[in-house]
C-alpha cells in the first residue's frame, strides 16, 4: 500500500513508523525541513520537504498513485484543503484528516456535512479521542490504562502490581486453578521498563505492570484478585477547561449515575465559556496549583483529579499537589513521553497520552478490512488487535496451541456468535470468529500474514 503522510509531527512520526514497519510505501511530507529528514534518517520513508496542502508537494510526494493520504499536520485547514486537493487533482480514494475546532467538527458531523464537498472520508478528533480515554480511566480508577473490546464485552485493563497483590510470585498457569470461574487472562507484562508476552510458567512481582485481558462482567472481580480496591466514583475535580476538560465534564453530566463535577480554569475567557457551557458543573477560575482553590473544589472529598491542561509540567504537578492534600486518585494528560517515567515517582496513578489515542484512532481506520479494531500500547511498543478471521486465514480452524504464533504473541478473548471465550490451548479458532490478540511491535507483519489481512485495508 501506497501511503503519504502529511505531517511530521509526533502522531505522523508514529504512524510512518507503525506503516514503514510493515512494508508499506510511505511518504513523509512536512514544511519543517529537519522533521523530514529526522523521518528519512530513522525509518523506511521517502521524505518531502513543503506545505502539504499545494498541489506541486504533493506530486512530488507520489500522490497520482498513492492509495491512502492521512493529513495530520498542527493546522485543520491545512488538513481539509491536503484532502481536497487530494481529491480533486489526484483522485486518492481514502483520505483521513485530524480536525481539532470544535466548530469544523460540529459541521462534519451535522446533517448539512456532505463528502463531496469536503471530500474527507475520516475524521479523527484528538481532543474527542483523549476525552473518551479519560472517561474510560475515571471508570477503572485502579487502572492506568484501559480500552474496550468485543463490542464492550471485553476489557483490556492496565494494572500496576503492588506488594499487597495476592497473586504474586504464582506461576500464571496456577491462576486458572485457584480461580476457575475467572474469565481473565494475563496477555502483557512489563517489568523494569521491558515490555514482554508472558508464558504459562511465568510468575508475577511487585511493581511489575501488567495487561489483563477479561470479560466486562468480571472487570471488578479481576482488579480485586491482583489486589486494586473497586471504588465508584461520585465527586471529580477537573483541572482545564478546554475542549478535553469540557467534553469530559458534558459526559459526566449526561450519566445516570450522579457524578458532581467541580472545573478549574486558570483563563477567564475559557472559565466562562465552560460555565456558559455546562449545566451542573461547578467552574472555578483560578489556578489549579493553588492549593486554596483547590481546597475550595474540596480536593479532599473529590473521588479523583483529572488534569488536562495544554500544558505538561502543569498536569503533573497539579496532580501531585492533590495528591498532597488527600485527593486519593489522579489521571493526568501527558504529551511528553519522556515524562512518562515519572508517574510513579511522582505517584500519578494513571496517564493519558494524546499521541497513542490517536494513533490508535487512525490505524484503525487505517487496517479497514477485516481488522475491526488496533490499540496502540505504550510508546509503540505493542498493539492490541481485534480482527475476524477469513476461511483462509492460515489460523482458521486450527486450536490456538497448533498456531504458530511468535514469541511476542497472545491470543486474548474470543467472540463466538455472541458468547465471549477465553482461549485454552485446546480452542479452536473458527471462520467467523472475532479474536482478540496482543502483539508486540516486531511482529505485527507476522500476525496479520496469520489473520491474512495485509492485503485488505481498505
């Protein structure tokens, strides 16, 4: 497949990376000329130097036969119009574009939003992404990382081990013994900054992170057996009020379950916009490291923090200062991934990266065929896979200890019809079923040669 990426930024970055991996034809453009040639240095990319948008950059680029363009540059018009350029002069037949004003998108996802007129066939939406992200989060607050599967009848759940974890230093085979009702299984553990698929035979230790794999129905037990207390949460404290903290507060004002929601915003235009904006939600202008105003959002009665500012080192450490004042949950908004190390001294107990979720979003869209859905894990150093399998997908009809699947491979839950499995050894993996699989980076190619979907992306 014949791919130019518009934009060389850390999401574009990414994405040539995750397609020149798997041999794909990839073209980098960017008007910085520096990101073009630290992408050409790097990886298996062709390089083009120039503004996305005009129509000469993109001849040079390849764009007369190129069968993807996903435009991710900082500017949306300059995303809409790469599209429609694209479109119109090149005939591209898949365009995908990330959009950030709220006003574009309440337009493209309006009734009066017609393709071709605006020839954009995906939008991705970062903030919209991060909000849904922070949902999930506040939703397993014992959780640093979590994502849906299966319909939302799997969770993927991210979870770090302490000394009270009462299934440490047993062998993960024993797991299905002591708890034979469990549909859980553990398909990712990374320990001492190692990332590693787990055997049968492998035992679990203090300050390891692991990811589990389980049916909805029993989210709640799993975290209890690897030692996190299920806690519903009623109060929030929401440090920005930007386009992430504002959409954030709207969900949280939409459920059922009653969630009060107090807002602090350090600039007035943006606090009053939010206050104009919401219906229950308590907005505070001031600043969120103020310990007096966080007082006055009653950090200490607050089930959990959320700091979400366009701003790094203020995410941190207004966590860090709730922390301190009895708050007993924070999930902060992080861009920086050389920042991420410091979670846990910093006794952060959750993260947000803008820059996965949308990756995520966009290899998604990106393996359309019959790869339903990718998760990017940590700094591209896996992915979650849920693809459904063709009758002539090498693993059809094969049980999961006859595939032959690599080192940095396991399968997670199944989905037969309707019911949710988790694999045995002894599972036959059948035409039509939808499975789960986490895969390390080095062996993307291989699985989807197993799942036979390289060839189908769109």
């Amino acid at each position: 497949m014949k791919v130019i990426i518009c934009g060389a930024g850390q999401v574009g970055w990414q994405i040539a990376r995750y397609l020149s991996g798997e041999r794909n034809d990839v073209t980098v453009v960017d008007s910085n000329e520096e990101l073009v040639r630290r992408a050409t240095d790097l990886l298996d990319v062709q390089g083009v130097c120039g503004f996305a948008s005009y129509p000469d950059v993109l001849e040079r680029a390849g764009a007369r036969d190129a069968d993807m363009i996903i435009a991710a540059t900082h500017a949306d018009e300059v995303n809409m119009v790469t599209c429609q350029v694209a479109h119109s002069v090149f005939e591209v037949p898949r365009k995908i574009a990330r959009l950030r004003a709220q006003s574009y998108l309440d337009v493209v996802h309006s009734d009066l939003y017609r393709r071709d007129h605006l020839p954009i066939d995906v939008v991705i939406s970062p903030e919209k992404e991060v909000a849904e992200a922070a949902l999930q989060r506040l939703s397993a607050p014992a959780t640093f990382d979590i994502e849906s599967f299966l319909d939302g009848k799997a969770q993927l759940l991210g979870i770090a081990l302490a000394a009270d974890c009462p299934v440490l230093n047993t062998p993960l085979r024993q797991l299905t013994d002591l708890f034979s009702t469990l549909r859980a299984i553990v398909v990712g553990v990374r320990r001492e900054g190692r990332l590693f698929s787990p055997d049968s035979g492998d035992q679990l230790f203090d300050g390891d992170e692991i990811y589990v794999f389980c049916h909805s129905d029993d989210t709640d037990r799993t975290l209890e057996i690897f030692g996190k207390s299920v806690e519903k949460q009623d109060r929030v404290v929401i440090v920005g009020g930007g386009n992430v903290g504002l959409e954030v507060a709207k969900h949280l004002e939409t459920r059922a379950s009653r969630i009060r929601v107090k807002m602090i915003e350090k600039n007035r235009a943006a606090a009053e916009r939010a206050a104009e904006a919401l219906e229950r939600t308590i907005v505070l202008h001031g600043d969120g490291l103020n310990a007096d105003l966080l007082a006055e959002a009653n950090i200490r009665g607050a089930g959990a923090i959320l700091t979400v500012t366009d701003d790094d080192k203020t995410n941190l450490l207004a966590a860090v200062r709730a922390k301190s004042l009895g708050c007993p949950m924070a999930i902060s908004l992080i861009n920086e991934p050389d920042l991420i190390p410091l979670m846990g001294p910093l006794d952060i107990d959750a993260y947000i990266n803008p820059r996965s979720t949308t990756v995520s979003s966009i290899l998604r869209h990106v393996r359309h065929g019959r790869v339903r859905g990718v998760y990017s894990i940590g700094d591209a150093e896996a992915e979650v896979l849920e693809a459904q399998i063709l009758s002539t997908a090498p693993m059809a009809g094969q049980l999961v200890r006859e595939i032959d699947l690599p080192e940095g491979v396991l399968v997670g839950p199944v989905m037969k019809g309707e019911t949710i499995v988790i694999p045995t050894g002894s599972t036959r993996i059948e035409e039509g079923d939808i499975v789960t699989l986490f895969v390390l980076a080095d062996d993307v190619h291989e699985v989807e040669r197993l799942l036979q979907v390289s060839i189908d992306y769109f």
